[in-house]
C-alpha cells in the first residue's frame, strides 16, 4: 500500500462561557509499516498543522502509530473561515498536505 | 555553465531536501527502553502528576490500533511525549504545543503485548509524568 490522500474536518467546539476551541480531525492515508514487515519500515516522521499559515502544533511520530493515521488537535478561540493546513513527510521523504476552513 | 553557477546548482539541490525534511529524533526514536528515550529527550526524572489525563479502553481487543486520548491540565504545557513501554521502540510521538494550541492529542497506536502507557509533559522547563496500563488480547506489531 501506498501513501495516499488525507481527509480532514475542522470545526468549532466548546462554549462562550467555557472557552471556544477548534477541533481539527485528521486522516492521513499511508501505511506505517515497521522494519519486521514484509513492506519494510515506512512511517511518517512529522507532522506540522497550521492556523492561518502558523504553525500550531509540530509532531515526530514513530512507526507504533496506527495504519492511516487519525489524529485530533485543539487550537485556542478560532472562528469560522479559519484555514487550517496539515502536513506530513514520512521516512522515504514523500509529503501529502491538505488545507481546510473552519465550519 | 560557470563554475561559481554549478556550485550555486549543486548548492539548491542539497538544500532543497534539508529543508523539506524536518527535524526527527532518531536517538529518542531509537531507544529501546522508555528509561533511555526519556533520558535523550532530557526527562530523564519527570515528577508524577494527576493534572495527565490519559484516555485509553482498559482491554484493547486488537493491538493494531489502540485509541489514546491525551490532555494537559499543567498550566504552561508545551509538549507531550507518549511512550508505550514494552513495545520494542517505546517512543511513539512527540507533539509540541505552540501558544495557539490546547495540549491534546488523540491518536490510535500499536501495541505489541499488554504495557504500561506513560506520557511526559514538559512545562515551564519541567517534566512531569502520567502512565496507564493498557490490556491488549491480539498484539498489532506483526503482520
């Protein structure tokens, strides 16, 4: 298998009184494999997830992450329209990307 | 093409993969003991503390994909480790937390055989710690 596409969803959450946050669900298409696989070890390395072109949050994952990685992050306050952007490069150096606004 | 024209073409070419890969800790990644991993990122002795909330199924059916949630409830928080401590490479992530994050991850994970899940938060220059011991009936490192 293959890296492939991502799917990603975010939204706001959360309440006036308690504080506005912003959910980002992701899914990255790929295979995590580990060097005892028959596939050979390929994992994704890191991960950036931007707001508004600002890095927010800056991950290194190992190959003990699940098959087609699905992460959620929260980022403070937010608004509709946001763009939010993830990123990936994995340990052969391919990439994907994706970019969504907040709903 | 001049000579000084090769040396910039060659230049671009070797900085063009440095700056697409970015940084990963291959010495932490690499370690085979949570004891080490820990030690390499400079948490050598995190202190407990209650303020981690780990959320995890006590029993995971199938080690191949293990449900983590993980927040931060100390003030400050700017990273979060997660280590699965008998899986053969027990560092699994490292998320640092800009300003405009809230120290949360939720993420699915394999786990080789039943173990202790601990996760270290860094804040304010200090590390603190958390773990949770999750059952799993069918390990998810093979295949």
């Amino acid at each position: 298998m293959a890296a492939g596409p991502m799917k990603m969803r975010a939204t706001l959450a959360g309440s006036n009184t308690a504080g506005v946050y912003t959910e980002v669900r992701v899914l990255m298409t790929h295979p995590m494999t580990t060097a005892q696989m028959k596939e050979g070890l390929h994992h994704i390395r890191n991960i950036v997830v931007k707001q508004n072109g600002k890095p927010v949050v800056e991950a290194e994952i190992s190959q003990a992450v699940s098959r087609n990685p699905v992460f959620s992050f929260r980022l403070k306050g937010g608004a509709k329209g946001d763009k939010i952007e993830v990123s990936w490069v994995d340990n052969k150096g391919e990439s994907n990307s994706i970019e969504t606004a907040v709903a | 093409m001049t000579r000084r024209s090769l040396l910039a073409f060659l230049g671009l070419l070797l900085a063009k993969p440095l700056s697409v890969l970015a940084a990963w800790n291959e010495q932490a990644f690499g370690a085979k003991t949570a004891a080490d991993a820990l030690k390499t990122l400079g948490a050598a002795s995190p202190a407990p503390s209650n303020d981690i909330v780990i959320e995890a199924p006590q029993i995971a059916e199938n080690g191949a994909v293990v449900p983590i949630e993980i927040s931060s409830n100390i003030p400050g928080t700017t990273s979060i480790a997660v280590l699965i401590e008998k899986n053969p490479f027990p560092l699994t992530g490292r998320f640092d937390f800009k300003a405009d994050a809230l120290p949360f991850v939720k993420l699915n994970v394999k786990m080789g055989e039943t173990s202790d899940v601990r996760v270290v938060a860094e804040a304010g220059g200090k590390h603190y710690s958390a773990s949770r011991e999750i059952k799993v009936t069918i390990g998810g490192c093979g295949g």
